[in-house]
C-alpha cells in the first residue's frame, strides 16, 4: 500500500489559492459538499453533467427509496436552508426519488449560496494535473488540478481548480449482462431488447412490458423494485409473464427480516410472497455467455449449474449494479482497490465478498485519500462496485473532505455516524452487522 500523506496540503502559489474547489456532480453528495464549502468560505464551482440539479435521481424518480427523510437530509444543507423557510420533511416516511429532488435537491440547489456556483449542462471529461500527467512528480501538489469540460454547446474547454471533489456516482455505469464482467457475446444485436435498472413499469413504460415476458437479471434490491412492479402489472394485463434470473443459487442480498430500514425489508418479504405464488418464476444458477436475437425477443446462452442452457425472453432488464467510470481520472494518481475500485483504505469495510452490510465503520478524508493529494471520491462512486451505499454516509464523508481541505484537522478526523442496521449479507462468511 502506498504511504499517503495526510497533512494538509503544502503551500500553493498564490493563483491556485484563488482557484475554487471543483465538484463533480449536482446530486444530493455533491450539494452537500457545497454546503459544507459555503459554511467555511471556501469557493466552489458544481459541475453537472445533467439539465438540472439531481437529473440522475428523476430518471428513477418513480421509485421508493428504502432509508427515511430523516436519513436523507445533510446537516451543513439544512443548515443553509433553515433561513429560507424550507422544512425538512416529516421524519418517518421514505420519499420517492422524485420527492427526494422537489422537495429537498431542488431547494438546495437554487439556494443563493450554491446557485451561482451551479453549472449544468456541463460534462468532466478528465481530470489532471495542469501541464502534467500521472508521471511527473516535480511540483505536483503545487500544481492546479486541471479538468477538460464539454459544455452544453459541444464546446470543449479546459479549467483549472484547487481540489476536486468526485461526486459524480455511478448511475449510468452498468454491469454488463455477461457473468464474467463483460457485455455477452452478441451484445450489439439485442441491446435494443435491454432495458436499464429500474424501468417506470407502471408508469412511462407501460406499454413497453404490457402483454410481454420480461426477464429481470441481478440479485440486488434494484431487481426486486422491478419485479414487484412487473407482477403487479401482470395482474392487469393479460399475457405478461415474470422471470428472475439470478447466477447464484439464491439471491442473499435481499433481505426479509432483520433490517431497521423498513422499507428495504418489506421488499425482501414481498418479493418471496411472489416467487412461493408463482408470481414471479426463478431462473437460478445461470451464467449468461452470449445473446442472439429470437423472433422479437432475446435468447440467452449460457451455463445452468455447469451445464449449457438457453433461455428465452421478449425483454430483459438489465439490474446487474453498477460500477465507477474511472477512465476520466487516468491521469491521476489514485490508490484503489483491486477487487471493489473504492478507495485502498475503506475497500475492507464494503467489500461484497466479506462485508456487505449496509453500515459501516464511521470513515472520512483518511479512509478516501489518494496520492493525487486534493483529491477524493465520494459518495457512491466512493464504494466503487459494492452496492451498500446510504447517503447520511457519503454526508460524512464530505463534511470530513471539506474540514480537511479547510485545514481544519481536529473536525476532519472527528468523524462519527451513527446508522440504521440493514440485516444485509451477500455471503456466509464472518457476521452481519
């Protein structure tokens, strides 16, 4: 493991002093992280790839999230908000994503504190360091961190900032449908047949799956929204038929029992109501390998229990998860780990093949320090590809940042949170939290 540095950083030239903090990513994270700058002071700029604040949570915002209101709200934002009028919402009840945006991100982000500092429309492409790549060593923490931007014309531009805070997730970043990590061969001939994580079943896309069969891939509770809702469509609509297809004998993750968020549990028991039913029918074991188009719809080969077998379908949803785009970061300097892509120090406490509880040992600017010091991960992105995150961590997680970046170690290293226990193991091994 590599020796980070985690004093604060040496003394820059008076030009990057003046450059603000770069935020990658307008959602609930990185509002957050804005939040927090504004308190201290400190200048930012919030890079948004979307049309608006929170775009990314409105192409789900159909579904329920699983934590409560008073789970979701970061404290430094609340605090910003509370001289507006705004209201947190009543604790107790879990919003929608969409209710999560109007009723929260929205707010936030028209706040006169963030809104100024508000770019949408506006995609990183990269990040480095300027006038150097990943090799150059001589100067580099006293260099400005350099971003190439597209802007919402096509214009490509590069700008220049003293730290960047990556809070940009990891929605839109599919694992492909094949089980050994790549898209199955014949991909390019049946995408059009594949829909992405959580489609608005009963809402846009009903007609979509109205009358058809669906094949819902991913053991993750991404999968279990899906297949609830399509069942319940099948009630309505005649000739709509349910498969789940999942290439492990059972899908673990999905909790039924044991979870204090209540939302996330009753999904575990509704979905194995559904199975026992024969509502929703369980393709186990299959490993996909490759794809061709059948008809209309889609066959599927691949092995069951070690023996080759195909499957048919109209439609396939594809909730594998999701994982980091690390390509615009190549040319920094990063310390990540080899199996989940989160950052060295906290990959063991998120690891899906040991620990894949949704609490987790309170973390901060050391456990998402790299090499490329002002630079971190946070928020979903910062999990790499294990799926626990909960927001009230990654509100932690960029307090902690910014008292870092502020200079403020005794606030950045006191780092306490307290979360619900989720009940949720993928694996046998060692104990849930």
């Amino acid at each position: 493991m590599t020796l980070i540095d985690l004093t604060p950083a040496p003394a820059a030239t008076a030009r990057a002093n003046a450059l603000p903090v770069a935020i990658i990513g307008a959602g609930p994270i990185g509002l957050a992280a804005a939040a927090n700058l504004a308190e201290r002071d400190i200048p930012f700029v919030v890079l948004e790839k979307g049309e608006s604040a929170g775009a990314a949570i409105r192409e789900w915002g159909h579904t329920r999230l699983f934590s409560p209101w008073e789970h979701l709200v970061d404290d430094a934002a609340a605090r910003l908000l509370a001289p507006t009028g705004w209201r947190a919402p009543a604790a107790g009840r879990a919003p929608s994503g969409r209710e999560l945006v109007d009723e929260y991100v929205a707010p936030l982000s028209a706040h006169p504190a963030i809104a100024p500092h508000l770019r949408t429309g506006v995609e990183v492409l990269a990040v480095t360091r300027e006038g150097m790549d990943r090799t150059r060593t001589a100067g580099r923490s006293r260099a400005p961190f350099a971003l190439r931007l597209r802007l919402a014309d096509g214009t490509i531009v590069d700008e220049t900032a003293s730290a960047v805070i990556d809070a940009s997730g990891t929605w839109g970043q599919a694992n492909p449908l094949g089980s050994g990590g790549l898209a199955p061969l014949g991909w390019d001939a049946i995408a059009d047949r594949v829909a992405p994580a959580l489609p608005d079943v009963l809402g846009a896309d009903r007609e979509r799956f109205a009358g058809r069969h669906t094949t819902v891939v991913g053991a993750g509770h991404s999968a279990a929204n899906t297949l609830i809702a399509l069942a319940s469509l099948a009630r309505d609509e005649p000739g709509t038929r349910v498969t789940w297809l999942i290439r492990n004998a059972a899908a673990a993750r999905i909790s039924t029992g044991g979870d204090e968020l209540e939302g996330r549990g009753a999904l575990g028991a509704r979905l194995e109501r559904l199975v026992a039913d024969g509502r929703v029918e369980v393709l186990d074991r299959f490993e996909i390998l490759r794809a061709e188009p059948a008809g209309d719809g889609v066959r599927l080969h691949g092995r069951r229990a070690g023996e080759a077998a195909a499957h048919d379908t109209d439609l396939v949803v594809a909730a594998t998860g999701f994982r980091p785009d690390l390509g615009m970061l190549r040319e920094l300097r990063l310390e990540l780990d080899d199996i989940v892509e989160a950052p060295r120090r906290l990959a063991p406490l998120i690891d899906p093949n040991v620990h894949s509880c949704g609490t987790v040992s309170p973390h901060g600017y050391r456990e998402l320090a790299h090499p490329e010091q002002g630079f971190f991960i946070v928020g979903m992105k910062s999990y790499g590809r294990a799926p626990t995150f909960l927001l009230k961590t990654g509100y932690e997680q960029v307090r902690s940042v910014v008292a870092w970046l502020a200079g403020d170690a005794a606030s950045a290293g006191r780092v306490e949170l307290t979360l619900p226990a989720t009940g949720v193991c993928s694996t046998s091994a060692g104990g849930c939290c």
